[in-house]
C-alpha cells in the first residue's frame, strides 16, 4: 500500500505543483503590469517593481492553494484514470476507500506546505514588500535592512518596527536632535494610536540628553506631533488578510478590550483559520469529479471544470463574507458555511459513485 501511495502522491502532488506554478506566473505577471504604472515616482524603478512583486508572490501562492489543489489533483487523477491505472487499482482489489487515503495523505502535506507559507513566509515577505515600495516612492523615508521603517521628521529621527492595521503602530523609537546635530532626547514607546486626528503614543520609556548628564523618565501616555500622517504610513501597513493568524488573534483581542469594531479583523481571523482547511476539502472535492462525471473526458474538460468549480467557491465565499459583515453575521459562520457547502457536496458525490 506504500508504494500506491507514492505512486498516487507523486502523480496528485506533480500536477498541483505544475498547476500554481502556471497560476503564480500569471497572477504575477498581471501583478507586475498593475506595478508599471507606478514606476518612476520618486525611487521606484523597474528593479524595485520586480522586488515588489516577487515579494508578493508567497501571499499569492497561499490564496491561490484551494483551485491549485482542486485542479491539480483532478488532472493527475484524470492522467491515472485516462492511463487505464484507476481501473487496473480497482481490478486488483484496492478500494475506492483506499485511493482516498491516498489521495488525503497528500492533501494532507499540500494543507501543511500552504500553513507555512501563508503563516510563517507570507506575512513577513508582503510586510517588506510594503515597505520597500513605500520608501522607493518617496525620497523622506529610508529602511535600514532588519531594524525596521526609518524616517526622518523634522530635527527627528523615527524608526518604528511594527505596522498593524487600524492605525497602529508597534515599537516605536525617536532620536531628537538640535541644531547642532547634537542628541537631545531617546524616546520609546510600546505602541502608537492615532485619535482624534493626532498620534498618541502609549508605555513610553524617554531620555533626556544633556551636558548635565542623561535624565531618564517613564510615561503612560504622550502625544506624537509629526509630519507623517497616517495617510503616508498606511502604504507599509499590511492588510488584515495578510497577517498570521496569531496576528489577527492578537488585534482582535485589542479592539475589543478597548472597545473598538473588530468585525473586519473577526472576518479576516476566521478566513484565515479556514483557509487550510479549504485546501483539505478542494483535495477531497476532486476525487468525486474524476471518479464520477468526468472519469473519460480530456485533461483540458477536466481543467476548465476545475476552474469553474474553484472561482465560484471563491466567488461565494467572498459573497458571503461581505454580506456577513453588512448583516452583521458572526463571521466564523460566514466563513465555515461556504467550507461545509463544498464538503457536502464533496461526499453527496462520492455516495454516488459508491
């Protein structure tokens, strides 16, 4: 039974790599098109643009997954089955019972691989890619490698490492200079809040810098007067889709204790925890389709079902997320609905090829 595993994982896995391979290079090429129009304000050259967009590829690889998955696994079983090899499997006494073990082994790796890459490389890599193509449009901001966004306000430097949603921003640290180029105060806050059309700053650890020596200070709270306004430093901030899922727990668990609407993060949160699964079940959906309505059509009918099947799952489960939020629907039904449409579909097929 190992080697038929290999066999049908080789065979599913193979396929579903050819296939996000194809849809990253066009999603991505799009992505880069959408980028040229930009190219030549300030800093941003075609080089940055490229970066850009390689940067986002790991955010696309993870949203793309659950068609890559449904169609990939549906043309490498339809190989096997257009092979004759299903049926020789069958003929020789192995289960349908058994090729979907199989075939939900790999799907379990494929769940794995897209969890990496969607919580451990995606976030990191589309937070650069902010960043770098916020700084290359313009000449006041610079990014100093590892330690962060850099940039320059007035007789202050400002170096803030975290970027949240909601205005907010993480580790924020201010070197304030004199005319003299000389260092006057280090300040350091935990976090930053914009309010009342003003940035507040929140755990401040301050210095104050003299020739009398280096007074220290503690403050809960002090306002942050500064020419970067939110608009200019929303361009670096990654979108609530793109965090982890500890990220977005996180958030959530802010707004609410301060009592802030959460219900677009709460959206954002469920989608992400979903997302997996999604994949698992797109995996499951395709062993029904070769099996059944589409075990003697070409490998082209098989692609274009799969598609279909893919785009409208997507269509419906972004249907259903905006009109959860405009209903105001918990989202964690609105995004487990279009989840347990497709697994009932799933085995409402497969007890018809039993």
């Amino acid at each position: 039974m190992q080697i038929l595993d290999r066999y049908i994982g080789r065979s599913v896995l193979w396929s579903t790599f050819i296939t996000l391979t194809v849809l990253l290079t066009l999603f991505t090429f799009f992505a880069f098109m959408d980028e040229v129009g930009d190219i030549g304000k300030g800093n941003y050259g075609t080089w940055q643009a490229v970066q850009y967009v390689l940067l986002t590829v790991p955010k696309l690889a993870y949203q793309l997954f659950p068609v890559a998955a449904l169609i990939g696994c549906t043309i490498g079983l339809g190989v096997l089955a257009s092979n004759s090899e299903l049926t020789v499997m069958r003929a020789a006494g192995v289960s349908l019972g058994c090729i979907v073990r199989s075939v939900m082994k790999v799907g379990l790796l494929i769940v794995i691989v897209s969890l990496v890459i969607g919580e451990g490389i995606a976030p990191v890599a589309e937070e650069r890619a902010q960043t770098l193509r916020s700084v290359a449009k313009s000449d006041k901001l610079d990014l100093g490698g590892r330690s962060g966004f850099w940039a320059r306000d007035g007789d202050s430097f400002v170096n803030v490492r975290n970027f949240l949603p909601g205005k907010r921003l993480g580790g924020v640290t201010i070197y304030t200079f004199d005319g003299e180029q000389q260092l006057t105060r280090m300040l350091y806050a935990e976090s930053a809040v914009y309010q009342d059309g003003r940035w507040m700053l929140e755990n401040i650890t301050g210095s104050e810098v003299s020739f009398e020596g280096v007074t220290a200070q503690r403050i809960e709270t002090e306002p942050w007067n500064t020419r970067l306004s939110p608009d200019l430093l929303s361009v670096v901030t990654v979108k609530p889709n793109t965090l982890s899922i500890m990220g977005l727990y996180d958030y959530v668990s802010y707004l609410r204790e301060n009592g802030l609407d959460a219900a677009v993060y709460e959206q954002a949160l469920w989608g992400k925890v979903v997302a997996p699964l999604v994949t698992g079940v797109m995996v499951f959906l395709a062993i029904p389709f070769v099996f059944g309505p589409l075990r003697s059509v070409s490998i082209g009918h098989r692609i274009l079902v799969g598609t279909l099947v893919g785009i409208g799952f997507h269509l419906l489960n972004q249907m259903l997320g905006y009109l959860g939020l405009v209903a105001g629907i918990y989202p964690a039904l609105t995004s487990v609905l279009p989840l347990a449409l497709a697994l009932g579909a799933g085995f409402w097929l497969m007890r018809r090829i039993y």
